[in-house]
C-alpha cells in the first residue's frame, strides 16, 4: 500500500445544488497549500460510487440530497469494523445542527453550516481531514511494514532453528559413536571432550525443540472446546512418566478438576512445562512433590501447581518468564530458559494472567488465571 503524499487531493463534492457547488469550487480555488482534484456528484448513489473508486482524501457532503440524506450516505462507505475510512465533512442548512451532531457520531469528520460558511472555515476544515488522513495512512503503512517484519523474523527464526537441527544431529550421532566403538583408542582427555561433545548437542537440540515450540505458539490461534483437566492432567504425567520414576516424585491432582470451556492443547503446554519444571527444581535430599488444584471463580479457572522445591527469591520471579532467563546453570539443574516463556505466552494468548508465590527453600506455587466460560456437564 502506497501512501499518497497529498499535494493535489482528491477532494469529492457531493452536492445536488450547482450554486453552492460552483462556490465551493471558488473557495477551494483560493487555496495556496493544495491543488485539488474536484470530483462532482449530484445524487448520493452517484457519490458513494466515486467515493469507492477513487478513494477520496475528504469528502464535502451536503446533508439534504434528492435521492438520501447524510447519515444514508455514511452508511455503506464505513468499512467492514463500522469505521468511517473518508474524512468527511457534513454541510448542513441553518438549523440542522443536530442531525449534523449525528452524522460526526456515524463517523463524519466534522460539520459547517452553509450560509455561514467562509473560504477560511472551509479551508481550515479541509486541512485537518487531510491531515488527518494522511497521519492515518502514514500509521496504516507503518503497522503494515511492522507486521510484515515481524512475520519475516518469525518465519526466518523458524527456518533457522529448523535447518540447524540436520547438522547437529550429525555431529551428535558421530560423537556417540566415536564414544561408543573408539572408546579404547582414546585417553581420559578424548573421552572426556567427546562426552562433552555428545552433552552439548544434546543440549542444543533441546533448545531447538522449544524455540521451535516458542514460535510455533506465537502463530497460533486460539480454539476453545470443552477441555477436561483431568484428562489433560493425566496425559501430562503420562508423557512424564519416565521422569517421575526417575525422581521418585510424588504427585497429588486434586479429585475435582473441572471441565472448562478454553484451548486444550495450549493448558497441556502449559501444565507440562510447570510440572516438568517441578520435577526439575526439587532439593537435592527431597524428592519433588508436586500438587496440582484447580477452581473456579465466576467465569474464570484457577489453576495451582505447587512444588516443595528449591523456591525463587522474589527479584527473579517476574524475570524467569522472559526467554533465556535461568538462575542456575546448565552443570546445578539441565534447562533451555524457555519453558517458562512458553507458558506466558499460552496463558497471554488465552487472554489469562500467570504468577508465582515463591519461598526460597521451601517450595513455589505457580497460579494460572484463565477465563473460561462453564460448560454443564
Ligand atoms: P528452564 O527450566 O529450561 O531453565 P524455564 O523458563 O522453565 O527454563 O525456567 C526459568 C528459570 O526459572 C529456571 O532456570 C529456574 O531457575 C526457575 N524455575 C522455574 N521453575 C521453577 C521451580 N518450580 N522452582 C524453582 N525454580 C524454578
């Protein structure tokens, strides 16, 4: 979309009157800024014809024409949201003043009495419709350039994480076997950096795996159904079995989890990261215990996934939802920094709201508030 840089305007004179027409045209003659384009239309049916295709940057609009008023005429030039894309300019007669207030309510710019109206006033009016309209192509334009940019890195991001997975593995696979059949050839040293090599890539393909995820949730949109949480909750520890073996967890889910009206498989990301980041983040003499509650307030769910873990001091509990931010390294607690950021992601994109009440030592409760309209069971 071009802007139109508006030294010659296209100005659209919808007026059945050949008289005051003619007298519009001597005003706007005198006008040292702009040299106007003038389109003439008689009737409202032929303005609102030009006016669709020739895109006007003001429009001058008699209130009393033969075939429609004013407020009829606004009607079918708003676009499909009800907004009025023109700067129109109502002309009424004496007296009209009120439905000429109704009219700025459809959208009209701004209104002048006829017989009160003067080259300065009616000059002064046009200026600020184009301004005006220039200003909002001007933002159109940057909102548009914007988006498009912002697609651009999205989709570049998402090639690039998606390319670097074929190489890595590569060199993944080849470490694991140098570790594996030449073990024997290699002293402490070499065995070490190939342990070291086989860690990394490892490591690197889960970072990866959840950029990929991260953009992946950026482009969605949301698809509400009924979900069952405690389906949703079952799947979720079903898909941490392994883990939850591996750590000795224990792991209560309140018996009453509710059906609720939003998007499952953005609640699934969002219960499996929490409750992965418990099993992670426990004391290293205490096997995590992890809780999982959920009720409902009104029209919104509150959901609490609690752990007795290592807890987080209150300056970082803002912080740790943002990318790549982690409090500990890769050697104390494995983790890529993004688990989190996805899960705030999911609940902005839900329209929730996520915190955490925290205890350093003694354990977090990460809440999630969501709306949800009830479905009956
Ligand atoms: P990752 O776990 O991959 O590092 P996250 O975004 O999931 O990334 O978490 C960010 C940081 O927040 C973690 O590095 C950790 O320091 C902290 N954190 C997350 N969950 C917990 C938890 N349940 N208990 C204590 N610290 C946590």
């Amino acid at each position: 979309m071009a802007i139109q840089h508006t030294q010659n305007p296209i100005l659209c004179l919808i007026d059945d009157n050949p008289e005051d027409r003619a007298n519009i045209r001597r005003y706007l003659l005198q006008d040292t800024n702009y040299h106007y384009h003038i389109l003439e239309a008689e009737t409202g049916e032929m303005g609102i014809e030009l006016c669709r295709r020739m895109r006007p940057d003001c429009i001058l609009l008699d209130y009393n024409l033969p075939d429609m008023n004013g407020l009829e005429v606004l009607t079918p030039l708003a676009d499909v949201d009800g907004n009025m894309p023109y700067p129109v300019i109502v002309l009424t007669d004496q007296g009209n003043e009120t439905i000429a207030q109704q009219t700025m309510q459809r959208g009209a710019q701004d209104y002048l009495v006829k017989s009160e109206m003067t080259a300065g006033n009616l000059l002064r009016a046009i200026h600020n419709a184009i301004e005006r309209t220039t200003m909002r192509r001007i933002m159109e334009q940057q909102h548009h350039n914007l988006e498009q940019k912002n697609q651009e890195i999205q989709a570049f991001a998402y090639a690039l994480a998606h390319d670097l997975r074929a190489p890595l593995r590569a060199i993944g696979g080849f470490a694991q076997i140098v570790e594996q059949d030449y073990k024997d050839q290699l002293d402490d040293n070499g065995r070490r950096y190939i342990e070291r090599i086989v860690q990394s890539s490892l490591q690197m393909d889960r970072l990866i795996d959840e950029l990929l995820s991260y953009t992946r949730i950026e482009h969605r949109t949301l698809r509400r159904k009924p979900v069952n949480l405690a389906y949703v909750v079952q799947q979720v520890l079903e898909q941490l079995a392994e883990r939850v073996a591996k750590t000795s967890a224990s792991i209560t889910v309140a018996k009453d989890l509710p059906t609720i009206y939003s998007d499952q498989t953005l609640i699934q990301q969002i219960i499996l990261n929490l409750v992965s980041n418990a099993l992670v983040y426990h004391k290293p003499d205490l096997a995590p215990q992890v809780e999982i509650r959920c009720t409902l307030q009104s029209q919104e769910c509150l959901l609490a996934i609690t752990d007795k873990g290592i807890g987080i001091a209150p300056k970082y509990q803002e912080r740790i939802f943002q990318v790549f931010q982690r409090l500990h390294n890769e050697d104390e607690y494995p983790g890529t920094g993004i688990g989190l950021a996805i899960v705030k992601k999911a609940v902005d994109i839900m329209g929730g709201r996520v915190w955490i009440e925290s205890v350093i030592g003694k354990g977090s409760t990460f809440y999630v508030k969501l709306p949800c309209a009830i479905q009956a069971e």
